[in-house]
C-alpha cells in the first residue's frame, strides 16, 4: 500500500503506537521509525515482547537474513503474548512479516490494550477498557465541572486535557481554567506539563487531538498513561500561577479597521492572566512607526500607534521572552486620500531639447495616495517620442522624455487623476542636437 493511498486514521494510529513502542524499546537502545517495516524481521517485536512481560520469549535469532528466521522470530513473539492472555484474531507470523498494516496496528492494538490499559482494571470488572478508562476520566474531572461524553470529539477544544493534568495532581496546572481560545497550543502545553512532572509521553500530537476526526484508540493509548501517573519531586505544586504566554489577549481598532497614515490608532494587551511578567513589542514594517506603552496595574496596557507610510507593519508580542499565540499580528495601514496640489516639480525647463533625453522629477511624498502618476507629452504635431517614469521610493519619481520636433509642447502631469500645480506646462523645443 503507497503511501499516498493510506486512510488519515492508519497514519494517526501508526504515529502512535510507534511512540508507545518507543518508550519501551528506548530501555535497550532501540527505536521503530516505521512500524510497518521495522517488525518484520520479528527482532525488535520480541524485544518490545520481552520488556512488557518481563520475562525470555526463547531463543530470537539477532541477524535473521532468510524468510524462514524472520517467521520463527515473529511465532515466539506471538507465541509469547498468546500464552500471556492476549487475544489475536486471524493474525499470523506471516502478516507481520510482510508488512500488513492493518493487521501490525491490530497486533500492537492488542498489547496495548494487555499491558497498558487492562493493566489497571480488575480482572472482576465486566466493563469493557474503552468504558472502564471513559468513567476513571469522568470521575476524575467531575470535580473540576467538566463532563467527558467520549474518548474523541471532546477533547477537540483544548479544554478537558488541562483540567485533567490538574486533577491528576492538583495545582500542576493552574491555568488550567483561564486558557485562551487556542486548541492546539492548550493541549500542548498540558502535554508538556504532563510529560515533565507526570511521566505521560506525548503519544499523539495536540494538533491530531484537536482534530475532529481524530482516532479513538491513539486517544486511549495516551489517556490510559494518566491512571498510573505519579506526581516527580520537585513538581511545581501548589505556587502561585505559572506565567503563561498562552493567556495573553490582543485587541483594539489598530488590529481589527483599516488604519490611515499619519493618524494616531490604538490597541490593547491583556496579560492580567498571564502573571506578572514583561510584556515587549517589536515593530516591522516600511518604516519605524511613533509608540506610546501606556501601562496601568491590574489592567490591559494600552498601544498608541502612528504610521509615517503606508504599508503592513507586523507587531511581534513576547511574554517573559516567550511569543504570544497568534504573534506577530499586522496592522494595515491606508494612504491619505490623494492630494495633487501637494505634489512638487523640480527641474522642468520651460526650454526643452530636441533629440536629446529631457528630464524632471515629481516629489508626491506628501500628496497622500498611492502613487498613481501620469506623465504624458504633446507637440505640434506628435506626443513624445519615449516617456520614462522610473519610482525612486517615498512616492518621488524621475521623468525623462524624447521629442523630436520643434515647437511648443504640453506637458500634462497628474496625480491620481488630477492636475498638479501648473500642469499642463508649456515648454519649447528649441534646439536640435
């Protein structure tokens, strides 16, 4: 099966259970990179074999270079969990060799639910390990007034996750009822949290969590490690709230209206429930804008922002040196309305050259617009040869043009549509080179 062809929910599942391998084979140095293949050869399934049920699956040949080695290991490893009570339906020595997905992610199901999830309940329980690890949850978040309803869609929001690293060891996560409305970077925080004071590896990604569509038993591979998590010394229990870029808010007219040049906008940064930390901007854009900070304790500081150009100007927000979610954000910044009696011209001579390239310049720094200029040139009896307008940046244009007959010629120049000072300019081509 190409990998193109494979269902979201394979490529989910197969993540997964390689990193539950992992956490296991890692104790003798090993590692899965693609489940499908790295088992084949039956090496490192009776190795992972070996480490879950503490005891010798028999003799594993190391090198196994012929099909019949790779089938014998693969039997000892089957062989081993059968013998262990781990139920396998129509899977084979020979599906595990050949790489069958399907029936490999089934395999891997199996021990899991054997020796990570059942591990748990007891063996009098008639709950089945979904219904069993579904009312453990609800039991423990209840207190913290949250109702868990299933193992997929509802830990889509970024909500139960924290709730439940700090039911599990209370006030580990503090923030855990004050996060912003960012699924993914909640959930990654949670599981970095659990991961370094909890010991529950990060078995599936935030952002396949956060997903609709995401896949039931990677979701209970990774929950099931919170039922035997035990809280490392040195947790940060029971301090003040942690400082928590995450919580972090921006609003304001500069973020969400068109902003004109030259006038004065403002926005707002809320970190009242980030903690008390530093709160530091930087700008980018086509120029360096004028910023007031106007912080007021216990409330959100207040930006006022003024825009020399027009343009993008992306605002980088840090917390404590930690970037905000969302971060940079852009205020986008409009041109006066065009304003052609501040145009300037410098270096029209009112007696022009015929043959030879004449030339001026138009300075529209200060006459608002988007620079939308037109030049055009009309003699006796023809417009100008050539026109050239060449942008130098700042909304300043150089002009040069071509006639090739004598007499008087009108020069129009016009900014977005309307005449500047003086224009239309009559000159005289007076001289033939």
């Amino acid at each position: 099966m190409s990998s193109a062809s494979v269902e979201p929910w394979v490529a989910v599942q197969k993540k997964t259970f390689e990193r539950y391998c992992n956490t296991h084979l890692e104790k003798r140095q090993l590692a899965v990179v693609d489940l499908f293949e790295d088992f084949r050869d039956g090496v490192r399934l009776c190795f992972l074999v070996e480490l879950l049920t503490r005891s010798s699956v028999g003799r594993v040949n190391k090198f196994p270079r012929r099909f019949q080695h790779k089938i014998e290991n693969c039997s000892l490893a089957l062989k081993k969990v059968t013998a262990d009570g781990v139920k396998l339906v129509n899977i084979g020595p020979e599906d595990i060799e050949a790489g069958n997905q399907k029936l490999t992610l089934g395999l891997i199901w199996s021990i899991i639910l054997k020796y990570q999830i059942s591990a748990f309940i007891d063996q009098d329980s008639k709950k089945s390990p979904k219904q069993w690890l579904l009312d453990w949850l609800r039991e423990k978040l209840r207190p913290k007034g949250k109702t868990v309803n299933n193992l997929t869609t509802d830990w889509n929001d970024g909500e139960l996750l924290p709730a439940l690293v700090d039911a599990v060891s209370p006030g580990l996560f503090p923030d855990w009822d004050s996060m912003p409305n960012d699924p993914v970077s909640n959930i990654g925080q949670a599981m970095k949290v659990a991961n370094d004071w909890l010991g529950v590896n990060p078995l599936i990604a935030a952002a396949d969590m956060a997903n609709p569509h995401v896949d039931e038993k990677s979701m209970m591979t990774y929950l099931s490690q919170y039922v035997g998590a035990d809280t490392k010394p040195g947790a940060p229990i029971g301090q003040h709230k942690s400082l928590n870029a995450g919580n972090v808010r921006v609003y304001g007219p500069a973020l969400e209206e068109q902003v004109l040049v030259n006038t004065e906008t403002r926005f707002f940064i809320d970190a009242t429930k980030a903690g008390k930390g530093l709160v530091s901007l930087a700008f980018g854009g086509p120029a360096q804008p004028k910023v007031d900070i106007k912080s007021n304790p216990g409330k959100p500081q207040e930006v006022v922002f003024t825009a020399p150009k027009a343009g993008d100007y992306d605002v980088t927000i840090n917390f404590e040196n930690k970037e905000i979610p969302h971060s940079p954000v852009r205020i986008h910044v409009i041109p006066e309305d065009p304003d052609a009696s501040k145009c300037v011209i410098k270096g029209l001579n009112p007696n022009i050259q015929v043959g030879p390239i004449n030339s001026f310049m138009v300075d529209g720094s200060n006459a608002g617009g988007t620079g939308f200029l037109e030049v055009g040139v009309h003699g006796p009896s023809m417009p100008a040869n050539q026109i050239f307008v060449e942008h130098k940046g700042d909304q300043k244009f150089d002009c040069k043009f071509v006639v090739v007959e004598k007499g008087s010629f009108l020069v129009n120049i016009k900014w977005h549509g309307e005449h500047v000072p003086g224009s239309p300019f009559e000159v005289v081509g007076d001289v033939k080179r």
